[in-house]
C-alpha cells in the first residue's frame, strides 16, 4: 500500500475517532438513561458499545469499502487490510460514572498493526500513528519515557478474569519486588497509549483482545518504546499477552514477566 494510502487512512480514523468520542460523551453526559449489563465478572455492556462500533464500521467502511472490519461487539471479517476496532475500551468506567474511557481503532495491513488512533473525549486527547510516521498527541509529537530503572518506573499491569489469579498474583509479587509502582484506571487502550506518551514506563497484562490494545501498540513502537508481537499466532482473533514498554527497561521488565520482545 502506498504511504499516501496509509496517510490518508489515518486522517479518515482520527475523524472517525472524534465524531465516535462525541458520541460517546453525549450518552456518558446523560447518565439517568444509560442501561447496562455484564459479560461476565466486571465485564460490561452498554447500549452505547453497539451504538459506536455500528458508526465506526459505516465511517470507515464507508470510505474503504475495500476494506474489512473486526470489532469487539459484533465480530467481522479478516483480510490484508482490516479495521480493528474497540467502540468503548474502559466500559466499566463508562457505565459507573467514570471519565476515563476511549474509542481505540487499529488499521491491520498484511497481518502488521500499521495504523493506532485512540480519542479520550472526556480529556478530549487524540492519539495518532501509522507505521514510520511517529506517534502524536493532539498532533504534537510523543516518545515513551526515558527511564532505565525499573525501581523508579510506574507500570501498568493487568488481569483479565479468564485467566489463572494464582499466576497473576506471582507475577505482581515478583514486578512489586523491584520497586516499581503499580497503577490500573480500568482501560487497556489507554494503559499502552500512556506508555507511548511517557505517562507510565510500562504495560503488561496476561491476556488482551486485539481490539484493546493494536492502536496502542502502534502508537508505542513510534513513540520509540518496545513491545511483544501481539499477533503471533493467532492474536488477531484469539488475543495475546500484552508488553508494552520504555525502551530503557524493556529488556528487564520482559525478563520479569517472560515476554519475548520484537527487536
């Protein structure tokens, strides 16, 4: 694909992104009529969920009709060129009153992660990248933390409830033994584009879904930090465990919680 292609893809997400973000805030505002309901432990729905991803599918698709879209509610097709699509990551805050929620979209081109737009309309903080262009933020540039000591880092690190606590608690015991603190606000998306921005030194956690976190892993690698391959396998559609993190402790903090990183 020709690198104007791409540009023009990622102009086409970060519009999207907004008008999606507006969406999200107009119904997050009007709290008396929002209706929810749970997936499982902690894992909400709302209305708004299907709302977004059904006008973020017809923008994008409307415009690449070529194109193919995988979004976290209503599923979809793969193919060279797919659109990768999180309507509300953090719905938990969202449905209990919380201002800290995002739509997350990830452009997926010949099985690589190339394009990472995520829109916070509650901060009204857009985050923009495609693969050799660098990394934004409202469209200044951003590079991950400078940090070499794991001691003096704050890290995000995760646990999805389908997997092992046993395991996740070793690993937290082991990471907390370095000294480093430990944070979570409840949305994937914006633990790894926190990463990117140099807001926190790095993000783990044992399993994530695509849609959660490809537009952050974009936006990391730009922004100069180091990541796992989240897609090995098949962590299009299945998922994968998440490394997201400052290049000055990467190589330790992967160590740690035995992450291969991609060099």
């Amino acid at each position: 694909m020709a690198e104007e292609a791409l540009e023009n893809r990622l102009l086409v997400a970060c519009a999207v992104a907004r008008e999606a973000g507006a969406l999200q805030k107009r119904r997050f505002l009007d709290r008396e009529n929002m209706i929810y309901k749970f997936k499982g432990p902690q894992d909400y729905l709302t209305a708004t969920d299907g709302e977004v991803e059904r006008l973020v599918r017809e923008r994008l698709l409307g415009a690449f009709p070529g194109d193919t879209f995988l979004g976290e509610e209503d599923g979809g097709q793969v193919s060279d060129r797919t659109w990768v699509v999180d309507p509300i990551d953090g719905t938990s805050n969202f449905a209990r009153g919380i201002p800290y929620f995002c739509v997350s979209i990830a452009f997926v081109l010949k099985g690589v992660a190339s394009i990472g737009v995520i829109y916070a309309p509650m901060s009204d903080e857009l985050y923009a990248g495609a693969a050799g262009g660098g990394a934004t933020l409202n469209g200044e540039a951003i590079k991950a933390s400078s940090t070499t000591s794991l001691s003096r880092s704050m890290l995000e690190v995760g646990r999805a409830s389908r997997q092992p606590q046993a395991t996740y608690l070793a690993m937290l015991d082991t990471v907390m033994a370095t000294g480093a603190g430990i944070r979570g606000a409840g949305s994937g998306a914006l633990a790894v584009a926190n990463v990117a921005c140099g807001r926190v030194d790095g993000c783990y956690e044992t399993h994530m879904y695509s849609w959660d976190c490809l537009a952050g892993l974009v936006l990391v690698k730009e922004a100069g930090g180091r990541v796992n391959d989240f897609l090995a396998g098949d962590g299009l559609l299945k998922g994968n465990v998440i490394f997201a993190s400052a290049p000055g402790i990467a190589t330790e903090f992967a160590a740690l919680v035995g992450v291969p990183l991609v060099e």
